[in-house]
C-alpha cells in the first residue's frame, strides 16, 4: 500500500494533454454556444422560452376542454381523450409552466439582485434546465407513443394502478414526474446555496430585495416537497412494474396513503407555484408607486409564514374522504389561518400603492391585476375550509374557478407582470406598451369571463373532470360564457406574441439601464446584461440600495431626487474577469434520464441500465473536466473541484454577511475573479 | 385601472352583473338539479346551507373591500405629474397589526361554527326508523342495498321522505364519490374502507346526484337519482322489489330468456332466482326502473335497442380490459327477445 501512495512516483508523471473529449467547449455564442452554457442569463432565457412554448401547449388543450364543454354532450372530444387533455392540461401548466418560468425569473434576477456573477454551481444550474427540457419531452413524446396520462395531475390510486389503468400512459407521468422533480430539486437546492453566500458585500438578509426573499422561500419549499411526491411517484412505480401493493386495499395497501404524499406535496405546490409572483408583484407595486414596499419585514415574515403553514393543510383536499371529525377539524382551523398571513400581504400592497405617485405601465396592470384576482382566489379557499360545505363544493368547477383565480389570476397575473417589467433587462428592447395595454385587458376580461362564472357552475351542482354533461344541469349557457373567455385569453397571447416576436423587434437594442426608475441593483446595469454581470461587484448599504443612490427624504418623508453624479469609468478589462466555461456534460448527463424512463416504461431493461450508464458517465465526465482549457493562461487551479462554491466576494459557506458586518470595501482582486472551478 | 370614469357608466356595469347574478340564482330555483347555492331539499343540505351563506358575505364583504381599496387607489393616487413626490411611508406598526388581528379574529368565529357542525353532522343516526342502505361503487354505476329489506338495484335510491337514511359506502375498484346535491355534500366511495353518511328528504321528490370524483373513462357517466317517497309509496316498493318477476314461460320473452343465459349475460348479471352474475347491475327489477347504464339512458325499448347493439359505443367502456359491458354481437330477432325479456323483469 505504501508504495502506491509515494509521494514521488505522483510528481515524476508528466502532466499528461488533455484528451479531445475533456476539453471545455469554447462557443459562446450560437447553438453550441446556447447548448454548452453555463450562463445564468443564457439558462434563464432557455427556461422561459421553453416554459412559454409550453405554455402555448397547455393553452391549447385548455382550448380543447372548453370546446368539448361548450354545450352540454358535447362530441369535440372522445372521453379518453378528454381525459388526456385534462390531465396533461394540469401537468402541463404547473410542472412545465408555471414552475420553470418562475425558474426562469430566479435563473436570471438572483444573481443580479444580489450582486453576483453567476449561482453557485453553473453546470448544475444548465443540468437543472436539460433535465427540465427531457422531463417536459419525455412525458409529451406519449402522445404521439399509444396515449398520454390520462389519471388526472393529481393520479389518485388505485385508478392509476395497472389494473385500472393498464396502458403505458400513466407509466409516462410517473417516470416524467420523477424526471421533472430531479430538476426542481436540483435547482432549488442551487438557488438556495447562491441567495445564502453570494449575496453583495453589506446585503444582510433583511436587505435582500423582498423578491430574493420569496426565491429563497420558495426553494426551500421546493427542495422539501419535491422528494415526497418523488416518495410517492417510487411507491406507484413500485406497484406498475413490479407488483407491489403500496396502494392495493385488496393486499392491505391504502389508496388514502397516496392522497396523503401528493397532498403533503401539493400543497407546499401551490405556494410554489404562487409565492415568487407574490415577489414579483412585490417588486413591481413599489417602483410603479414611488414608494418603498409597505412593511417590508412584515412581508418577509408572511412569506416565511406561508411557508411554514403550507406543510400544515394538506388534508383540506381530502375533506370528502372521511377522515374523521378530529383530524378535519385541525385542517380546517389551519386552512382559516393561512389566509391570515395571505391576507397581510394583500393589504400591504394596498398599503404600498396609497399615497403613491402611480403610473399604469402595462407591468403596473398585471400587478393591480394580481392584488384584485389574487384576493377573490384567497377568499374562495377561505370558504373550502369550511369543511362541512367543502363536501359541497370540492371537486366541483367550484374548485376549478378557485385555483385558476390563484394560479392564473394570481401566478400568471404577476409572471406577466415580471416579463414586462424585466424585459428590456434581458432582451434590451421594452415592449411595447400600448400592445401591452391591450394584452393586459383582454387578458383580464377574458380571465374574469372564463373563471368568474365556473363559482356559479361549480354551486350549480357541475362535477370537474366530467368529459360531458347533462343538459338538464342548466350549466350550459354559462359554460358558453367560459368557452367565449377562455378565447379571449387566446386572442390576448396572440397580441402579446405579436409584440414580443414582431413589434418589439423592430427597435433597436438599446433600452436604458433603468427605464422604470427602479430600485433593485438589476436596473444599474446595461440593458441586456453583459455576461460578466457586475464590472465590479457593488457593496450594499440598504435595502433598495440604487433608489437610494437617486433619492432621498425630506423631514416631512418627502421624495427628494439627488443629483448623481456619473461614476467615473472603471479600469477594470471586462476580458480579465474570468467566467465559469462552459460545458457539454449537463446536457450528457441529462440526456441519461429519459433514456432510463423509456427503457422503463416499456419493461426494456436493458435500455434502462444503458441510461443509467449514460448517466454515470455523463456525471464521471463532468467530474473530472479541467475548469478551463488546458494551457489557458488564466488557469492554475487544476481539475475542478468543489471550488465551484467560490463566488466572487462571497464569503464561505454558511456564513453570509451578519445584519451588522461591515460592508467590505471591494479591492480590485475583490471584484475580477470570478467562479472558479467551472 | 382606469376603470369606468363616470358614475353613470359604473351604474349600469353594477346593474348588469346584478341582473346576471340573479339571473344565474333566479335560474335555479326550478332547472337546477344538482344546485348547491339555494333551495336545499333536506335538513342535513339545509344545514350547510345556513352554515356557509354567513362565509359567503363576510368574503362578498372582502371582496368589495379590497376591490374598493384597489379602484380607489388606482383612481386618486394616479400620477398626474412626473415631478410628484409622494410621501415614504415604509410602513404602520397600528395598520398592520389590525388587517392581522381583524381577520384572524373572524375567522376563529367561522372556525368555531365550523366545527361545531363538522360533529354535528358526523353523529351516525340509530335506532329501528333509520333505513340502512349499503352503496358500492362500481366503474361506472352504484350498487344500492338494503340489508333490512335484502333488496339490490341499481343506481336508483328509493328513500322514504322524512326518515333518516344511515348510508355505508364502499368500493369494489377505484375511488369515486357519492354526491346527491340537494340533500347532503358528497362523501368518497373507497376500496377498503367503509365510509358513513346520513341523507334525509323533506318530502317526495326526485333528487339528481352523480360520481364526484374521477374515476376513469367513464367517470362522467357515472350519475345516480335518489327518489324520495311517501312512507306508503316506499313500502309498496320494497315490496315490489322483494316479489321476484316470475320468468315468463311463453313468447319473445321466454326466448330472451334463454338467450340471457346462452349469450352470457347471466355471467355478470343477478336476476333473482335465474342467475347469479356479480359484476354487472342486479337487472331482477330492471323494468322498475326509470334509466339504466349508469342513470344516463331512459328505459325504454328504442334506447335499449341501441345499447345491446354496441354498449360501448354509447357509453365509454373499456371491455378488453374487463371494464364495462362488452359488444355481444347480437342480431336484431335476439336483440326484439332480449329486450321482451328484460321488460317482464318489473
């Protein structure tokens, strides 16, 4: 043993030349250059375009739904179908949707909000993203493969056993659904680790812009429920494929067992899906009012609040199952009571809008939008935990109207809002506002027109997930009304389409750096952001550190603008700030994943074990891939390694800047290294 | 959120969504079958009723609160100058400990009423006058027994009027819900496991009712109608349902008969005393009923014409799978005795 750990032997092999296939890819621009990058911004548009075209998906089956429930007994749709769609339509817009283009805002705000050059593990972050894309193709390659899922988003056993469902198409949402969850996890984890040691010198936490605050909320909330539906996914997978009985009453299983993992799941979902919207429309309302976000701790505290109290509500889905007067009356009081930090929230941004200077900018009507929509989807839930009337309700279009008014009145409201406001920084050209105008009131007639008159539907006694109905319901001219709407939301993407891929780009590139006057460190860089992000990293003072560069307060709290003076010219050589390279093996490791689903799915073992191979050897190569390549100039820090977690000025692991450490100055050796190790 | 600058305009907005709402509530006094908002049918719908209307106006009190305070807001706070200097105000201490308090406060009221009837409405009823009734759900129909009266059909719920039904609910496969509207919120119908509840008439009457949760294919046709009758007219049923049809000996109907059984539909189905089939509806009193597949067809000779000629072709089934009635591939002249055969089964 000795001899082979002599020290001697190590230092007399020569270095050897790197073969071909560990060199770093070198394109930063073009296909290889968007395929191989490790770039915060790069991923975060890939995120949101990929989510957008996934949004047109889902829009079109939800089209197919309201077509097929126009008029009672309806024949648009065959029923098997209609249960794809429904399905798909559900899975569609929240793990393809909903949830990667808020990624996509994370991805491509933290870094700049908190003044870093990239998240802390760029090649994981790409990885999260190509895992995503396989995830999002594999579950929609069953259409054209015999079927899509077709159990509901929700896949309530035993119905999706394979006695009861003995297609391939509830296979696909299993392994899909476990292929999505590895990069939700994944990234939650990446975003966590970069918004608690990358943040500016001098930005404690309670000076992290309150959209920061809701990120790093929703991810731990990711990070956490993401593994028991993964929990939950293994337990049926068991059961499809190799006989076991997790959910078989026959073998002593219990179908209640899978509510209870998708519940304790689903829940913490739903603030997932709507708390980084919440920050957005946090950061909106105040730039748009000219005034700071009222009560700024106490919205911190709420998010964290909601945080907390969302693994606490679980079985208010499961009020029909008849767990017992016990047990539904504690989910019943802790439902009441989650509206009470929802409820602070509401009233703050009323708080923050008061008194204001208000401009109705296009992403100032998504957000007042999101205030009036969010709050009558809050009120809603608060009446399903009513628990003996929730009997009456649940798994009506009661239910149906109620969480499209939180996830569409309240998500998509503020996400729209967020793409307005954000992008000129990302594409460096505003969109145009009257086209944004609009978009904004087709979007809300034809959202109110749609949702608004499911309340009635639902009350009136309509079942969800029926693919017809009986005439005799009365139902049908108000589910005419809903079918008109939800074209009216057509119309209203089309228009914002039209801005985004025709108007828009007929401007030059050239937005200003902050054209809303906005107050978060993002609006101090050029419009679109250069790669390096900061040419010097900035050191926070405050919260809304830029608003107080430009203004301050009279004794009377008067807004009182300063007069600012131009910053000198850095000397820094944006050349010299070294940036992490980029890198094929995300995209190979990635591709592992749907190669095992498929092999999977269709009980082809050994296309299973090749995946799984694949896999490894993606991961194997990523692991031992030089940082840069080999004989730059700039590297001499040998084979990657963790040193990865290195950012620019942050300080170690778990330590990020205390509430009263002094913010650093930034010495030139501060601000041009950059991540290493990548 | 320039919304409707003048009075006048913002009137007749109000006008007309009022005249839409009482239109949609108007509408259901009569044509609503399966509405929850008004006119419930028995004490137990009733209750929830008078449980939920106080919620519905503390949240139509929100809603116009903040609606208000959002219009408002939007109104008088608009920028008229880019030079406006607006106050900094970062927040009131006061203000936000009220909008917590206020509404925490509300809600333990509600909370307190809530569970008040949550034990309330678990309370399972006993005693001789109680009528028992057993539901199973099946892919895609119920099953209805009595086990005081050892009566089985299907998908109709003769209840008397005014006596309390004690109901146990289980499954023979997946999940669904039994859910009749008027007279109670639903309860889930689960394999292994026995659910309880409690349905109640005031007076006779038809009451619409239907699966509420997803149950596959044909979930959507999985309805049911609970007839609630008077005292005499729910004794002269059971007794009905308790005197088996005698098999008719002569005609198309004897010959349906035969065919029922050489064609195997005596496989899955029980007629009393002729076969013993467990996996389809109990057909001993076929003709007694008003619909048949699931409460979605009316009984009467042209529709079950159509539905022996292809039953999956008028209901979503799935028979390779073991799912649903099968194409038995029946001629015209079997299908003319068929049907004479299930008409004697009164």
């Amino acid at each position: 043993m000795a001899t082979v750990l002599e020290p001697t032997t190590i230092e007399a092999t020569p270095v050897p030349r790197e073969p071909a296939l560990m060199r770093r890819p070198k394109a930063t621009t073009g296909f290889w250059g968007w395929v191989t990058t490790v770039d915060h911004k790069k991923i975060g548009i890939l995120y949101g375009v990929t989510a957008f075209i996934f949004f047109l998906v889902g829009g079109s089956e939800a089209l197919l739904i309201r077509l097929q429930l126009a008029q009672p007994n309806g024949t648009i749709l065959s029923a098997d179908a209609y249960n794809q769609v429904f399905t798909m339509h559900g899975t569609t817009m929240i793990f393809l949707v909903v949830m990667p283009i808020t990624t996509a805002f994370f991805n491509y705000l933290i870094p700049l909000m908190i003044g870093a050059r990239d998240v802390a593990f760029p090649r994981l972050n790409a990885f999260s993203y190509w895992t995503f894309l396989c995830g999002a193709l594999f579950i929609n390659s069953s259409f054209v493969l015999g079927g899509a899922p077709n159990g509901g988003w929700f896949g309530y056993a035993p119905n999706t056993s394979i006695t009861f469902s003995p297609g391939h198409n509830i296979d696909f949402w299993v392994f899909g659904l476990q292929i999505l969850g590895i990069a939700s996890t994944v990234g939650s984890i990446n975003f966590i680790i970069t918004i608690l040691n990358m943040r500016a010198p001098g930005m404690t936490l309670m000076k992290m812009p309150i959209f920061i605050w809701m990120a790093l909320v929703t991810s731990f909330l990711m990070m956490f429920a993401m593994p028991i539906i993964t929990v939950a996914l293994f337990l049926l997978m068991f059961d499809r494929l190799f006989g076991a009985n997790f959910f078989n009453p026959a073998a002593g299983g219990d179908p209640l067992l899978w509510q209870h993992l998708f519940w304790l799941f689903g829940h913490p979902e739903v603030y997932i899906l709507i708390l980084p919207a919440m920050g957005m429309v946090s950061e909106i309302l105040p730039v748009f009012s000219r005034k700071p976000l009222f009560g700024y701790p106490v919205m911190v505290i709420s998010g964290v609040a909601i945080g907390f109290m969302g693994w606490g509500v679980w079985v208010h889905h499961m009020f029909a199952t008849g767990l017992g007067p016990v047990a539904v009356s504690a989910f019943s009081i802790s439902t009441m009571f989650i509206a009470v930090p929802t409820g602070v929230k509401i009233f703050n941004w009323i708080g923050t809008m008061w008194g204001g200077s208000i401009k109705f900018t296009t992403a100032m009507l998504f957000a007042v939008g999101f205030v009036a929509m969010f709050t009558i989807g809050g009120l809603s839930g608060v009446t399903h935990a009513v628990s003996p009337h929730d009997r009456q309700q649940t798994d009506t279009y009661y239910v149906v109207a109620h969480f499209h008014y939180v996830l569409f009145g309240g998500a998509l409201f503020g996400i729209m809002g967020g793409t307005y406001y954000w992008y000129p920084k990302v594409f460096g050209r505003l969109l145009d506002e009257g086209l944004g105008k609009i978009h904004f009131w087709l979007w809300f007639i034809g959202f109110n027109l749609t949702f608004g008159p499911m309340h009635l539907i639902g009350l009136q006694g309509m079942p969800r997930r029926i693919y017809t109905y009986d005439k005799a319901l009365g139902v049908g001219w108000l589910n005419m009304m809903s079918t008109i709407g939800a074209f009216i939301i057509m119309v209203s993407v089309l228009v914002f389409l039209y801005n985004a891929l025709v108007v828009t780009r007929r401007q030059p590139v050239g937005a200003p750096n902050d054209p809303w006057d906005g107050r978060t460190l993002e609006w101090t860089l050029p419009s679109p952001v250069p790669d390096y992000n900061f040419l010097e990293v900035p050191v926070v003072h405050s919260l809304d550190d830029f608003w107080h560069q430009k203004y301050t307060e009279d004794d009377s709290g008067r807004l009182v603008k300063l007069s600012v003076s131009e910053a000198p010219p850095s000397d820094i050589d944006p050349h010299s700030i070294h940036l992490p390279s980029p890198s094929y093996f995300p995209l190979v490791a990635a591709t592992g994943l749907p190669i095992m689903a498929y092999g999977m799915t269709y009980r082809v073992w050994l296309v299973a074990i090749f995946g799984a191979v694949w896999l490894l050897g993606g991961l194997y190569a990523w692991a031992l891939e030089p940082s840069a390549e080999p004989h730059d100039p700039d590297d001499d820090h040998g084979p990657a390694d963790a040193a990865e977690l290195v950012g620019a000025t942050a300080p170690a692991l778990g330590a990020g800047p205390g509430p009263d450490a002094e913010p650093a100055e930034p010495t030139a050796t501060d601000a041009t290294p950059s991540q290493e190790g990548e | 959120m320039r919304l409707s600058p003048t009075p006048a305009r913002r009137a007749r907005l109000g006008a007309a969504v009022l005249a839409l709402l009482l239109l949609a509530t108007g509408c259901a006094r009569e044509t609503m079958p399966q509405d929850v908002l008004s006119h419930p049918q028995g004490p137990i719908a009733r209750r929830l009723e008078h449980l939920i209307n106080p919620v519905f106006l503390i949240a139509a009190f929100f809603f116009v609160l903040v609606q208000g305070l959002v219009i408002y807001a939007a109104i008088r706070f608009r920028r008229r100058s880019d030079d406006e200097a607006p106050v900094q105000v970062h927040g009131s201490a006061k203000l936000e400990l009220t909008w917590t308090v206020v509404p925490a406060v509300l809600l333990l009221g509600v909370g307190i009423f809530t569970l008040a009837n949550l034990f309330f409405l678990d309370q399972q009823p006993k005693g001789p006058d109680v009528v028992q009734v057993d539901v199973i759900g099946h892919q895609w129909w119920w099953e209805f027994k009595y086990p005081q009266y050892k009566i089985t059909t299907a998908n109709e719920l003769h209840i008397p009027a005014g006596k309390k039904v004690a109901i146990k609910m289980t499954s023979t496969d997946v999940i669904h819900s039994f859910w009749p509207p008027k007279l109670a919120g639903k309860v889930d119908v689960i394999p292994g496991r026995t659910n309880h509840m409690v349905i109640e008439a005031d007076a006779p009457g038809n009451f619409f009712g239907q699966c509420a949760e997803f149950c596959g294919l044909s979930h959507a046709n999985m309805r049911l109608r609970v007839i609630a009758d008077s005292q005499a007219d729910f004794d002269t049923w059971v007794a009905d349902q308790t005197t088996a049809a005698a098999l008719p000996v002569t005609g198309d109907a004897a010959a349906g008969a035969a065919l029922f059984r050489s064609k195997g539909c005596s496989g899955c189905h029980t007629v009393d005393g002729y076969s013993a089939g467990l996996v389809g509806p109990n057909l001993t009193h076929f003709n007694s009923r008003a619909r048949f597949a699931g409460y979605i067809f009316d009984n009467n000779d042209e529709m079950l014409r159509k539905w022996l000629r292809n039953p999956p072709a008028m209901k979503p089934m799935n028979p390779n799978k073991g799912l649903g009635m099968p194409n038995l591939h029946l001629s015209e002249d079997e299908i003319t005795k068929l049907i004479a055969y299930l008409d004697s089964l009164k």
